[in-house]
C-alpha cells in the first residue's frame, strides 16, 4: 500500500471519502465489542474448573504439615503454596509470603505500609514532605492509579526495548532522596511486552539509591506467560540485589490471576528475610491468615512447576490465535501506511500500538462511537496523559476470535481515518 506521508492532497481526500464509507458499515452494525481490559476469556477459566470440585468436605482439608485449612493461622502460607509460588517466581520458598487473591492488592498494602509505618524503620511516607515515584512508560494503568491516589508525584521514565532507560534512573535515585520507588514488570511488561535485559536487572539491582527507604515494585505479573513453546528467560532480582549488596532493595510479586481464575486465585510478594520480617510483623495485626483452603485447591490442581507450564500451555493455544489474528489485521490494514506500528510480544497480556503523534485518543472514540470499547488512550501513562497521544493498549484476550477480527478491523479503519485527517489538516 503507498505511504499516507507520500499522497497528495487528492489522493488523501479520495481516500478519505472510501474509509468514510467503511466506517459508516460498521456503525451500522451497532457494534458492542470490548478489547479493553486484559481479562481470560471464559474459555481460558473453564480450564481451572476442575480445581472448584478438588476440595469438598470428605476430601483431605489437611497441609502436608497437619494444619486444618479450614482454621485460623499460618501467616505466611502453606509451606505447599509457598513452594509453588515460589517455583514459578524462581525464588527461595523461605522469601515468599502468600495472599489473598489479587497482587495489585499486596502491591497497594505494600506501599500503604510504607505510607503508614514507613520501610525499614525510616519515616512514614505520610510523615515526608515529598513523595516521588518512577513509572517507566507505557506502563500498568493501575501502577500509576496507586501511586497517585497516595498523592505521590509520579515521574514518566521512557522504556526502550531493553526495559525502562537506566541512565536516567542511575542518575535520578543517586540525586534525589524524595524518590521511594520504580514501578517495573521485567517479564512481559504491559503493554509492550518488553522483556528486561540482563544488563537492565544487573542495573537495577546495583542502584545507589540516596533514599535508604528506596525499593524496587517489582510486579512479575507475567512470568509464567508466554504465547509459544520458547521460554523467555530475565535474570533475578533477588539474586542481583543481593550480589550488589542491595538485599532488601525489592519486592516482588506475583499471582496466579490468569493461570486460574483472576477472581480467586492466590498471590505472593517475594523479598529478602529482613524485609519479610518487617512485613510480617504488621501484617500480625492484619489477618490471623489468608484462605489456606484456596492455597491447597491451587497446590493440589496445579501441583507444581511442569503442572503450571503444562497448564499455560493450554493458555496459549487459546489465545495464541487471538494475538496472531490481531497482527495479521494490522499487517493487512496498515503496514506501509506509515500511520502506525506495534509490537508482536512472545507473552504477556497486550499488544502495544502507537499511532502518529496526537492522534490515539481521537482514534479511541472513533472506536468507541462505533461499538468498540478500547482502553483510554493515556492510561499507560502517569495521569492518564500521553505526552504525545500515541500509544494505545490492545488487549486480545477477552472477545471470541470473531468479535476480535471485527473490532480489530474496525479500529485500523479508525486508524487510518484519524490519521488522513490529521494529514489533511496539517
Ligand atoms: N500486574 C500487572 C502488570 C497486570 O497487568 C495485572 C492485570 N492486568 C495485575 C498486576 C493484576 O494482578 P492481580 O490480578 O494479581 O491483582
């Protein structure tokens, strides 16, 4: 297909009228379609169904230890759980502490400590006068979403295809004693599905933070994730910051929200010894323990390691298809328009598009005037603002693949419509 950028005037104008047209076809469809959110499809949740029916009351409702699940206690999680969890994090079983069922909600209690009690015995974060935080970008909504319900100012750090730009990190936590944290998901990262590099995690870990109440977020969410047979492999940060003499600069978490169900699975931080005993010592006044029912239905459903990856397997076909389909669209609708480009992750959750500068947000409420709901342009970024309103997050998994290759077909048309006008006008 000729470049947008090399049509002339008439040409743009008469290509202009024909997308018109096609997009008006699909308005009339009355579309109601939905690639927002990076939910499992119904499909992918009725693999773990077998795991509701594992547990009833003639089963065995005891740990390998003799613990009554159905009981009060154990802090920190089944010894079982913990070595699964630990498993697929690739850390210590003795670093792990099991939740309830979301991460992003020991990720929120995390910092709520640090805001109430402080970490590692420095000052509440409620008690400092500036709070700053680094939300390398595009990056999680929700990340950003926590951080700044606490008021905390959030610092865009721009991503390359390695992981989030170090030199100005290195530079930023060195100078200035108000920044507490970096957001970062190493494997897969949402929405670009980069994969950090070994140097980036050496990096990371050897940061000389002037805060000594610094930590990394380390949200692992995709670990486990990958859309074909290869495995991607990241270094571990727990490892690193140990070697660089920063043992208690991370905290990591995880959860098992897209290997079983995201409304009821289990999920873990990871950390150094010293920092898991700080943890603990509040979270004693929080839960006399999480549901250990759930930890055993998980440890007795997946089992361990090759359980998890057999399981992610099926994942993956189901929505391996989903991902190829969307790339194929774009390939057709787009390529060589100069209007548009993304990535091809080989895990995670999303496909990252980026659109001509100014242009994404307008290209989503085309979308959604015409049925398809798109995450809002500006969510990967702090504030929900896009400094060049560019990158917009596709998330395939949720709609049946019929749904999907019509809503994708229909955001390229309002691609390419967004971006003739952008080009008539300039
Ligand atoms: N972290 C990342 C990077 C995510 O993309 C998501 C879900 N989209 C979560 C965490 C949410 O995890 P959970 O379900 O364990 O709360």
């Amino acid at each position: 297909m000729k470049s947008y950028k090399e049509m002339n005037r008439e040409e743009l104008l008469n290509e202009l009228d024909l997308i018109k047209e096609q997009y008006q076809k699909y308005t009339d469809m009355h579309l109601s379609l939905n690639m927002a959110r990076g939910k499992p499809s119904q499909e992918q949740l009725d693999l773990s169904n077998d795991m509701l029916d594992i547990l009833n009351s003639h089963s065995h409702l005891y740990s390998l230890d003799n613990t009554d699940c159905r009981n009060y206690g154990v802090l920190d999680g089944l010894s079982e759980a913990k070595a699964l969890m630990a498993d697929m994090m690739e850390v210590h079983a003795d670093q792990i502490i099991i939740y309830g069922n979301s991460s992003l909600n020991v990720m929120y209690d995390t910092i709520a400590r640090g805001y109430i009690f402080g970490v590692g015995g420095n000052l509440p974060f409620s008690k400092q006068e500036k709070i700053k935080w680094l939300c390398p970008a595009p990056g999680y909504d929700r990340h950003f979403g926590i951080t700044e319900s606490f008021g905390f100012e959030l610092i865009t750090i721009p991503m390359t295809s390695k992981g989030p730009d170090m030199d100005i990190i290195e530079k930023m936590v060195s100078e200035d004693e108000s920044i507490k944290g970096i957001w970062c998901v190493p494997k897969f990262s949402n929405p670009e599905g980069i994969v950090y590099s070994d140097e980036t995690v050496r990096r990371m870990a050897s940061l000389k933070p002037k805060a000594k109440d610094f930590r990394i977020y380390w949200d692992n969410a995709y670990c486990q994730h990958y859309l074909y047979d290869e495995e991607v492999k990241i270094l571990n940060i727990l490892d690193e910051c140990e070697k660089a003499g920063n043992p208690d600069m991370v905290y990591m978490f995880a959860s098992t929200s897209k290997i079983t169900f995201p409304g009821a699975g289990i999920s873990a931080l990871a950390s150094s010894l010293n920092n898991k005993e700080e943890i603990l010592s509040y979270m004693t006044h929080q839960t006399i323990g999480h549901d250990k029912l759930n930890q055993l239905r998980h440890v007795l459903f997946l089992k361990d390691i090759k359980g998890i990856k057999t399981h992610m397997k099926k994942h993956a076909a189901i929505i391996r298809p989903k991902f190829e389909a969307v790339d194929i669209i774009l390939k057709e609708e787009l390529d060589g328009l100069e209007i548009g480009s993304w990535n091809f992750p080989k895990g995670g959750y999303f496909i990252s598009f980026d659109s001509l500068e100014g242009c994404a947000s307008k290209i989503v409420l085309k979308a959604k005037e015409a049925g398809v709901i798109m995450t809002n342009a500006g969510a990967t970024y702090p504030y929900g603002q896009d400094p060049k309103d560019r990158n917009i997050r596709i998330a395939p998994t949720l709609p049946p693949l019929k749904e999907l290759k019509t809503a994708t077909k229909l955001f390229t048309i309002c691609v390419r419509l967004v971006s003739l006008e952008k080009l008539l006008n300039n």
